[in-house]
C-alpha cells in the first residue's frame, strides 16, 4: 500500500512529484510510454522562468524528472490499463500488475487535436505548432497560417499578429463557428487574411516548414501558399478516458475539479486529485500546469493527513 500514485510525467505530474516525495510521501509516478506531455514535441520553451536563454522541452522536462527522482520518487515507464478509484484503497493496473495507494493525483494532460497529415507530424515543431502562445515568437516578421473557425483559432491568429508579418486564417466551411465578436475583430484586422471553404492537404518543407498545399472544398482547386509556419487551432482532447464513469467531468471530458475543503484540484472522488491539462482547458501552459502539480500536491498530503 502506496501513500500516493500519480499518473502521467508531464510538468503538473512531476511537480506533483517533486512536492510529494519532498513531502516524505515516497510517490510513484507511472510515467507513460509517451512520458514528458506535450513539451516533448516543443523544440524551444522560451517563457519558462529562471531559463533566460530558453531551453528545449525534452531537456525541460528531463530535468524536472531528474529533480522528482533526486527526491526518492519512483517510475514506472508503462501506461495504466486500468483504474478503480472509489473507495480507500485506490487500485491501479499496469497490464496485470496491481498498484494500490490511498491517494492518486492524475496529471494525464490533454493531446492537440491535429489534422493527420503525415508532413504535420514530421514538421511539428520545425514550423508546425498546436500553440501560438508558446511558438507565435519565433516567428517575427514571418507569414503563417491558423487552421480553424473557433474562438480560439480567431485568438491564435489576432496573437500571432503580434508577431507574423502575415497571418492566414484557414477555414474549412464559408462560415466562421467563433462568437460574433471575435468574427468581427478578425475581420478588422489588416494582418490577417481569411481563406474560407479550404483545407489543408499538405505541410511543405524538407526540413522547416515552407508552405501549406490548399484545395477548396466547392471548386477543387489545389494550389500551394508559401509560408513559414503552419498553427493547428482545432481543439484539444483531455486523455481521460481511463476514468470514464469514475469522475465527474465537462461536456468535453475534462475532470472537473472543485474546492472542497479548500482543496482546488479535488475531483469528485475523495482522495483523487486532477491538476493540469487534464482540467485545465483555458490556460494550458507549462508554468501554471506546474502550479497545479504543486497545488496537487499539497492537497494530496492534507487528504492524507486527515485520514
């Protein structure tokens, strides 16, 4: 019988991590086949205090896992089969083998929605990117593309105007699915150009992205955009269809949490707690993931104090 187990390695669970075995709670960390979250496929991470050069995010998030490990946190490098959370005892599988603690924090993330094209894959990172708020800096003066008709595509292509000499707005209907008011400030803005009834067929670019090829979906038409940078805007999916029927959650999946008895990353479960992506659908940064690993935590050791 474990004190704590906490799902997932990205920076909400491995500050989680950091905290709890600093916090004598010897944590296991079952990590993931795809350990890191999506840092891992982040080439520079410039916004991430105390690295005033910036650092890449493989190396973000080795160092993170070296410190949790330096405290005496354990890791299982697996994905989790299976989970019963109710009760005192939670149980959690890793193939057949059974894992049981008195508190869990899950810290699972949430993947960007992508378009599925094998050069999208290829390019991520070098030019293609699922975020404007992390990348939208590299590209200084440079034209690019969003792809999407939501809300928060119409906020990654105003955010990129910051930056980009030239922003494509790339929609695969005539009509835009953001808020009124968003369609009318993109509208207005002179750096952003719309291209509706279009989708992406291709990235193009060997090394670096260099263009998108186009078709329109009434004509048929195919022609290629030159261009430096490619922002998938299409959504997230939390991963949390291990805890289906377990957890409370929002119409999109993410667990929600609450503040009961002051603990802000509570689940609706006694002894669970959710911090990060995986209930974070707003802000999705490294630095406040991290926040809520800690808040997580913290949390997770009161729970258990209680007991």
């Amino acid at each position: 019988m474990r004190k704590i187990i906490i799902i997932g390695s990205g920076p909400a669970g491995l500050t989680a991590a950091i905290y709890a075995a600093r916090g004598n709670l010897n944590p296991l960390v079952i990590e993931g086949y795809q350990s890191g979250g999506q840092l891992m496929i982040t080439s520079e991470v410039e916004n991430y205090p105390g690295f005033r050069d910036g650092i890449t995010g493989p190396d973000l998030m080795a160092e993170f896992r070296a410190q949790a490990e330096r405290f005496g946190t354990e890791f299982i490098t697996q994905d989790v089969t299976k989970v019963e959370l109710a009760g005192e005892v939670k149980k959690i599988w890793v193939d057949d083998e059974l894992h049981e603690s008195q508190a869990v924090i899950i810290s699972t993330g949430a993947s960007a929605n992508l378009l599925g094209l094998e050069n999208e894959s290829r390019l991520m990172g070098r030019g293609v990117s699922a975020c404007a708020t992390c990348d939208g800096f590299f590209f200084r003066g440079k034209a690019v593309c969003v792809v999407g008709g939501g809300d928060s595509a119409m906020e990654e292509a105003n955010f990129l105007t910051r930056f980009a000499s030239k922003v494509y707005l790339i929609h695969r209907r005539q009509g835009l699915r953001a808020s009124k008011i968003m369609d009318e400030r993109i509208r207005q803005n002179p750096k952003i150009e719309l291209v509706l009834d279009t989708v992406v067929i291709d990235v193009l670019g060997s090394e670096l992205v260099e263009g998108v090829r186009l078709k329109n979906v009434q004509t048929n038409k195919v022609w290629d955009l030159p261009l430096e940078g490619m922002f998938v805007a299409i959504g997230h999916t939390p991963n949390t269809k291990l805890f289906g029927g377990q957890l409370d959650m929002d119409s999109k999946g993410y667990i929600v949490t609450s503040t009961d008895k002051g603990h802000v990353t509570a689940t609706s479960l006694p002894g669970v707690f959710a911090c990060g992506d995986v209930q974070d659908s707003h802000y999705r940064q490294a630095i406040t993931a991290a926040g809520s690993g800690c808040a997580a935590a913290l949390d997770a050791q009161h729970y258990l104090e209680s007991l």
